[in-house]
C-alpha cells in the first residue's frame, strides 16, 4: 500500500512538471520581470517648465524629430527667390531690321521721287514704305528733319543711330532701366554737331527703336523657386542636441522644441511602453523558441525552468541595481557591474548553448538599463561590455565545470573586461588622463572578481534550494575520494570494481542517445551503495569463502538481495546525495524478477510461490538514464559470469536481456523508444567488445599449452 502511494505521488509530481499552463505561467514571468525592470529606463523623461523661466540644467532631446515648423520657415524663406529674367536677341535683331528699313526708304524717297513732290507727300511715302509700328511711333514732325536732311547728313544720322541703339538693344534692357538706357542715348547723341531738329528727329528715332529685350520668365522663376525650396533640408532636432542651456531663457521657440521632443507633459504617450512590450514579447519568444530547439532539461521540465527564471531574475535585478550607480560621480563606475554572473550560473547549472543564448538577452537588457546617462533609448556601449563579458564567463569555466575553475574563469574575465573596455574608450577617441583611464580599468577588473563571488554564493542555493545535480556537481561526486565511493571501495571492493564498469557502459549508452551521460556514470557509481550493507552476500565480494545463500531460505536471500536497492537509496538520502543519484540507486532494478531465487524456491516442495514475492518492489525506471544503469548493470554481471565470452555470445546475451526487460514491461514509464534501445544495445556491444576483445597469444603462453 505505500508503496503504491508512493508511486502516485511520484507519478503526480511527474505530471507537474509537463503541466503547460505551468510553463507558459513562467515564460509570462519572465516576460513580466524583463517588462517590470526595464519600465522605468523607458518610461519618459517629463520637465516642469514654464513659458518664459530659466532652465536650471542643460536640456538634451533624446529622440531625433523633424521640426516641421522650423523647416517650413526656412522653405519659405528659400522661396522669396530673384525673378529670372530671359534676354530675347530677336527682339533686338527686330529693331535693328526697323531702324534698317527706315534709312533705307529715306534714301529711296529721296533719290526716285520727282522734286515737284512736296515734303508732306514725301512722308506720306516713306510712312507707307516702313512698317506700321515704326509709322504708328514716329510722328510728321520727326521725319520731316530726316525727309530734308542733306544725303551726308542722312549718313551721319543713320550711322550714330545705329551704332547708339546697338550698343544699347545687345545689352540686356529690362522695363526698369528703359528708361535710363533711353536718357542715356539722348545724352551722346545731344553732343553731335547736327542742326538742332535733325538732332532732336535722330534722338527720337533712336529712343523709339529702344525696347525692353529682358523680360521676366515665370517658368524659370517657378523653377528656381521649387529648386531652392527643395534645397532646404528638414530642420531635425538630433538625438542628443542641447535644447536649452543651463540658465537660458525658455522661450516659445524652445518650448516648441521641448514639445516636439516629448520632454513636456501632456498626457499619457502609450508609444514607449508598447514598444518595450514588443521588445520583451520578441525576447520571451526569442527564448522560447531557442529551448525548444536545443536539448537541455528545460524544455521537459517546469522546475528546471523555474529555475532559470529564477537565474534571470537574479541576474536582472542585478543589473538594474548596478545601473543606479551611474549617478555617482565617478568615472567608469557602470563598469562594475558583474555582467557575468547569470551565464555563469546558466552554463555551471544547465549548459554552455543556454549560456550563450542567454548572454545576448543580458547585453540587450543591460543597454537599456544603463540608458541613463545617455540620451537614446539604448547604451550599445554598455551592452556590448556586458555580452562581451558574458560570454567570457560562459567559455572560460571550460568543459568540465569544476567548481574551482569558477575563480580562475572570474579572473580571466576580468581581463576581458579590460580588453572591452580599452577597446570601447579607443573607438570613442576621447582624451582621458591617467586617473580617469585607471577608475575605468579598475571597476572592470572588479566587475569579473563580483562575477565569480556571487556565482559561488548563489550555487549552493540553486543546488540545495531545488536539489538540482549541474555538472559541477556530478564531477565532484565523481571523486574516488568522495566517503560513500571509499566505503564500497574499501568494504566492497568486487561491487566497486563492478560499479566502474557498469558506469563506462552506461556513459558510453547515455550519450549515443543524448542523455545525460556524466548523470549515468555517477548514478552507476553509487547504485549499489546498499551492499556495503552485508557485503558477502553478493556474490562479486565472495572470494575464498561459501556462498552464505546456500544456508539460508530462498526467501530471506530475496530480502537481503532486493533490500539493497531501497538500502542505498537510504544511505544516498541520509548524505544528501542529488535526487537522480538515489533515483538510478532506488529504480535500476525496476519490479524485476530474482530468477534464480524464485526458480530455487518453486523446486522446494510444498511450496506453493507467487513471482510477485521474488520481484524487487521498483519503482520502475523514470529517466532514460536509470533505465539504461539498469541494462548495464544486468548485463555486466551477465557476460561477467560467462567462461569464455566472445562478439557473437555477447551479442546475443545482450539482446536478449534488453528483450526481455522490454517484454517485462521495465520501460514502461520512461521515455525510451524502441529506436533508442536498439542504440543503447549497439553502443554497449562496441563497448563490450573493446573490453572482452580477443589478443596474440605470447610465445611463453604457447610455449606452457605445448608443454602441459
């Protein structure tokens, strides 16, 4: 009846930990601490100023924005662009072939035309002869002079007027300076020698014959203004820029720089804390995902994965605490915090791959938890020291994860830390004197030592606290100098000498089937740890003596036999011993059945034996790794008891032994499948086979078969 009550509680406690309302409890905390941490390094920055006071520090934007306002401005100011002009030649050309025409009928007027012609009808003519603007333009009074002019006179009048309005129409002349280009053309011509009416006929022709040939282009114009508008670029507040300095006048423009940056309070802004829940939902689901893919004991287990929430918790908060010391005035004192201690304890407790992965969620993390002395959301600087030196911490406690490396992996951290930190204060290129440079190396060097200290502090309580077995662990109970593996060494040195080889079978088996190898030796070590019990009833601690079986019940060599299973599961109990070394000690024998005892004992007669009587009460295998110390442990004894072993006897004892433990039912409440026992049982017969493998015979050794 216990132990059937025994069984369910184990079988509950099973159950608990595949619950995935449990697990998806604890990703949504650890999604939560992330989001609960990082709020206040996001929430954002609120200033109570007012419209025309004195700022008492220097303000900085944090964001980069445009400010539209400012930009229009200056489009509008880009816009009051100089008019375009366009110089037309044909227009001058034009006044050219006019004032040509002119001369031309004068001339023509004055040599055909008979001299009974009056004046008047001379230029009535000539009014005919040149065009109609021209004609509309000069008067009877203006080319009357020129109709009577003698013919050298004419010569003089056409070359001056022609040579002034050239000079003049092949400049540009615009409607503002018609007119003084047209003053300017009376003033040189009015110091010729000409009579006076002539002169005043050729200054007039010459000023008609002035025209505007630089006009306004509102195509140009229009161009020039959208060129000059799309020249002006946006006027950006920058990320970091001095709004206001300490003791400068909040003006309206200020304060509209100040809006625009967020840093005045007016109401609720959801938008940062929106996007802190996306990045913690893309970190959660960053994890989550990572866990699924790699083996480890997280995926299968809800503690386990208490466990690390409690790590990233621990973690965490650490950072966040090391990030308030950012306001003491001392240089380089972020640099103190010991970014290595979450990878550490992942990597001592799990392994490296949840380390690493968890290395880049403490650098993201921690350049926003350090974003206080800067002005945007994130400190890439400070995240990158903290990856750096996470990941130093992860790769430098080495393979084996001896708890005594854990100082040594703290110092060399440490000397990452510097490297980091040179390397960050070299990228800067800022000018630092000898103190300063030294507070940074110094709380970097510091930071790697906190790392391990607190790594060896907070071990004993993942280890105690949830009697967790990390690799540290099982390497130390591997010690042979450890008290429980002394006692059968020196009390039962055949069940040692066994355990040895049970444990190289079963760490070779583990591993071929991603188990937990280390896991298996160690439970192998121990699992017999009740026999030192009463040590000569166990047949590989008999030497020169009788088998006490032999003078005693069937029945009561059951007992002493089956009790040591619960036996060393005590003793493990009692010296505190990990969970899953008294679970491989408790269960590697299942609810098999003593062949032999049961088979003695139904021989006797009058006795009527149930097989349930000779079976070992379990409970049955609950990890691959108690499932497969128990094959090994079977079939070492077996092939061990055999006269002549060979590949093809050893094969075949194997297989069947797997068989039937499978036939049994001893799988049943673990997770083995067929393919994984086919693995084990191959991965044992090489192993087999290495150890029982056939050799040369020496000449000495023929030479004593010839001679017997």
């Amino acid at each position: 009846m216990i132990a059937k009550i025994k069984q369910l509680l184990q079988n509950n406690l099973r159950n608990i930990e595949q619950i995935k309302i449990i697990k998806w409890s604890l990703y949504g905390l650890v999604a939560l601490i992330m989001y609960l941490t990082m709020l206040s390094n996001v929430m954002p920055e609120s200033l109570d100023i007012t419209l025309y006071s004195r700022a008492d520090h220097d303000i900085a934007s944090p964001i980069t924005i445009e400010n539209k306002t400012a930009t229009e401005d200056e489009r509008s100011k880009a816009a009051q662009v100089d008019a375009k002009y366009v110089y037309r030649d044909e227009v001058s050309q034009s006044q050219f072939d006019k004032l040509n025409d002119l001369f031309s009928g004068i001339d023509k007027v004055k040599k055909n035309e008979p001299e009974e012609k009056t004046t008047q009808e001379k230029i009535s003519e000539l009014q005919s002869i040149i065009s109609d603007s021209m004609s509309d333009e000069l008067t009877d009074d203006t080319l009357k002079p020129l109709i009577e002019a003698e013919p050298s006179q004419i010569s003089l009048i056409k070359e001056l007027t022609l040579s002034e309005v050239m000079e003049v129409m092949t400049d540009r002349v615009s409607i503002d300076n018609l007119e003084q280009s047209k003053s300017d053309v009376e003033d040189r011509l009015s110091l010729t020698s000409l009579p006076t009416d002539q002169k005043k006929a050729m200054i007039t022709v010459a000023q008609q014959s002035i025209v505007p040939n630089y006009f306004l282009d509102p195509e140009q114009t229009e161009q020039s203004r959208q060129e000059a508008i799309e020249a002006v670029q946006p006027v950006m507040i920058r990320e970091g820029q001095i709004i206001v300095e300490e003791g400068a006048m909040i003006n309206r423009e200020v304060m509209e720089q100040l809006r625009l940056a967020g840093l005045l309070d007016e109401g609720f802004d959801a938008v940062p804390y929106v996007g802190l829940a996306l990045l913690v939902m893309l970190l959660t689901g960053y994890l989550y995902y990572f866990f699924q893919d790699v083996k480890s004991r997280v995926r299968s287990s809800n503690t386990n994965l208490l466990i690390l929430v409690l790590i990233y918790l621990s973690t965490l908060l650490v950072l966040k605490l090391s990030s308030l010391l950012e306001g003491i005035e001392v240089p380089g004192i972020a640099y103190i915090v010991p970014a290595a201690v979450g990878s550490m304890l992942i990597k001592m407790l799990f392994n490296e791959q949840l380390a690493i992965a968890s290395s880049l969620l403490f650098g993201v993390c921690a350049g926003i938890f350090f974003n206080g002395e800067i002005t945007g959301p994130m400190n890439a600087s400070l995240g990158f020291y903290v990856l750096m030196s996470s990941l130093s911490g992860v790769f430098f406690l080495g393979k084996r994860n001896h708890r005594s490396n854990i100082l040594t992996a703290g110092l060399l951290v440490s000397l990452i830390n510097i490297v980091a930190v040179a390397i960050l204060l070299m990228l800067k290129n800022g000018q630092y004197g000898g103190i300063e440079l030294s507070y940074h190396f110094v709380f970097a060097f510091l930071s790697g030592f906190l790392s391990s200290m607190l790594t060896l502090g907070l071990m004993p309580f993942f280890e105690a606290g949830f009697r967790i077995i990390s690799t540290t662990r099982l390497i130390e109970l591997s010690n042979p100098n450890h008290p429980l593996l002394r006692k059968i060494l020196v009390e039962t040195p055949g069940t040692y000498h066994h355990s040895v080889m049970v444990a190289n079978l079963s760490e070779a088996a583990c591993e071929s089937i991603e188990a937990n190898g280390l896991l298996a030796r160690v439970g192998a070590y121990y699992h017999d740890i009740g026999k030192t019990k009463r040590p000569h009833f166990f047949i590989e601690n008999q030497m020169n003596m009788e088998n006490p079986h032999d003078k005693i019940s069937p029945h009561l060599s059951k007992t002493i036999i089956v009790s040591h299973a619960s036996d060393g599961a005590e003793m493990l109990r009692k010296h505190r011993l990990p969970k899953e070394i008294v679970d491989i000690a408790e269960q590697h024998h299942g609810t098999t059945l003593l062949k032999y005892f049961y088979y003695k004992a139904s021989e006797q007669p009058d006795q009527t034996v149930s097989e349930m009587e000779f079976r070992y009460p379990g409970p049955k295998a609950q990890t691959k790794e108690a499932a497969v110390v128990g094959i090994a442990d079977c079939i070492e004894a077996a092939v061990r008891s055999m006269t002549k072993p060979n590949p093809t006897t050893i094969e075949s004892l194997v297989r069947k032994i797997i068989t039937e433990r499978l036939e049994d039912g001893q799988f049943d409440e673990c997770d083995l499948s067929l393919k994984e026992l086919d693995i084990v049982a191959r991965t044992i017969l090489e192993t087999l086979n290495g150890i029982f493998h056939s050799r040369i015979e020496y000449p000495t050794e023929i030479k004593k078969k010839v001679t017997s």
